[in-house]
C-alpha cells in the first residue's frame, strides 16, 4: 500500500499526527509500499518553515523514514492545472469552483474499512465546490486529491474527524477518474473524554522527546491509541517496530471508537523500555516532568 502523512507547518506536532504518521507507516512497510511525508504548507499566512523542521525531527526521533517528501505551497501551478480541465466557475473575488451539471451523479457510496460502513454522497453543494480561493492558494480537499492520484497514494488512514472530508474527496476523486483509495477513519485521541486540541500540553511530541521519554516506548504507546493485537496478552505487551509491521493488518485491527491518552501508560512503557535497554530513568513522575515544560 502506498499511504501518506499531511502536517501542516503552523506549529509543534500532534500526538494524533504523529499516531496517524506510525499507523501509515505501519500500513506501507507492512505492504512493501511506499510512505509519503506531504507537508500542507498552502495557508501562505500561518506557515513558518522552521515548524518543518519540527515535522522531520519528530518523525526521525520516531524512527519512522519516508520515501519521498513534497511540499503543496511548490505545486500551485499543478493545482490551477488540473482545475483548468474541469468544468468551472470564476467567482466574485476571483475563486474557481466547479460547475458541474445534473448529469454528474452524485448518488455513489465510499466505504470506511474500519466501520465496515458504506457513505452515500448525495450533497448537492458539491458541483460548487471551491477549488481554488481567491489568492491564488488550493483548498485542502481539492490538492489532497490531486496529489493522491499524481502520486499514486492507494490507502488512507486518519482521524474520524475527516469523515466530511471524505465524502467530498470521494465526488473528486470520482470526477478526476482517480481510483478511490481504501479509507480507513481511525478514533480521536481523548483526555477527561474531550479530543485533545493542540492547546492542551501534553498534545505535543516534542515535550516527550525533550523529557527524554524513550523513543520506542512513546511508538508502543501510540500504537495502542487506536490499534489493538487479536490476542492481548503479555506476549504482547511491548510491540517494537518490526513485531508491529508484522501484526499491523495479520493479527489486530485499527479502532474506530476514542483513544484515552493513559500517561500511566506511557510511563509504564517507558521505564520497560529503558530497563531492557539498561537506561538510567528519572524517578519523577511523567505528569509532573510535563508541567514542568
């Protein structure tokens, strides 16, 4: 399977980009497929490149390569290409949206491969969907798909908070003649049961690394945000990369249900890890060392 990770360079990583960047990379090494970092950088005003920096430090602390690396804000003009053959509209303020007719149907379904659940389209604002906004930049669901096709991307694996997105990068797909990936819409990560926002201080990669939380502990952790074996057991309580690529899609199955972030969790691995690893390990909690940064 070839599969991708999309951050955007507005600020430090999430822990949810970072379990959907190992849930990926999980998918294509398992495969012998390809893993593709993208980095949306489209919104011109919120984009600093030194958050790109951040994207690759967090991934590589992670272990996890990528294939090949590219980067929206450098294909506009692809964008506005590919907008060119469909059939549209200009707007007032100079945005392009399709304009599509009552012969395009509508009436077609996708299907979550963790729900097992097929979703109709039939919303009609899709024939004006926007695809180019007024300067000049994409707008997400339309260079998502294009890049999905131009580089071959066949499976898909986020939050279900892309549900929506979904359905509209479905009409799209459907409307270039791209093949539909294979979707797979994995549970949010909560804490106190509300999704964790980026506001909140444990939602940040970084703030693991820089309490020297280890690297594979912080990977077995994410991997049970979301993933769980067939069997559950304490032959697999620690899973390291290479047993997961192993047992990814053979033997467990991604969830589509919410994620408690358990730092209990998180500090039992760690110091699992670091004892196999004859690793000296602080005896301050986790929770306090992350209020303290």
């Amino acid at each position: 399977m070839n599969t991708r990770i999309a951050p955007s360079p507005t600020g430090d990583m999430h822990v949810g980009t970072a379990r959907t960047a190992y849930f990926n990379w999980l998918a294509a090494r398992a495969t012998g497929g390809s893993f593709l970092l993208r980095i949306d950088d489209t919104d011109q005003a919120r984009n600093k490149p030194e958050y790109v920096d951040v994207i690759t430090d967090c991934l590589k602390w992670l272990g996890l390569d990528w294939d090949r690396m590219e980067f929206q804000g450098k294909r506009f003009d692809r964008y506005k290409e590919v907008a060119a053959t469909l059939p549209t509209k200009t707007l007032d303020g100079g945005a392009i949206a399709l304009n599509l007719d009552a012969d395009f149907l509508l009436d077609f379904t996708w299907t979550d491969e963790i729900a097992r659940k097929d979703f109709t389209v039939k919303d009609e604002s899709l024939r004006s969907m926007v695809l180019i906004k007024s300067d000049g930049s994409p707008t997400y669901n339309f260079c998502s798909v294009v890049d999905d096709i131009d580089f071959d991307i066949d499976c898909i694996i986020r939050g279900v908070d892309h549900t929506t997105n979904t359905s509209k990068q479905a009409a799209l797909f459907r409307l270039l003649k791209g093949k539909l990936p294979k979707f797979y819409h994995v549970g949010l990560i909560c804490q106190k049961n509300k999704p964790l926002s980026k506001r909140d201080g444990v939602s940040s990669i970084l703030r693991y690394r820089d309490i020297d939380i280890d690297s594979d502990a912080m990977l077995n952790f994410l991997a049970r945000l979301g993933w769980g074996p067939t069997v559950d057991d304490k032959s697999t309580m620690t899973l390291p990369r290479d047993k997961m690529v192993e047992m990814f899609f053979s033997a467990g199955s991604m969830r589509n249900n919410p994620a408690g972030l358990d730092l209990n969790k998180l500090e039992s691995f760690d110091r699992k890890y670091k004892a196999s690893k004859k690793v000296w390990r602080t005896s301050e909690k986790l929770t306090d060392k992350l209020m303290l940064t």
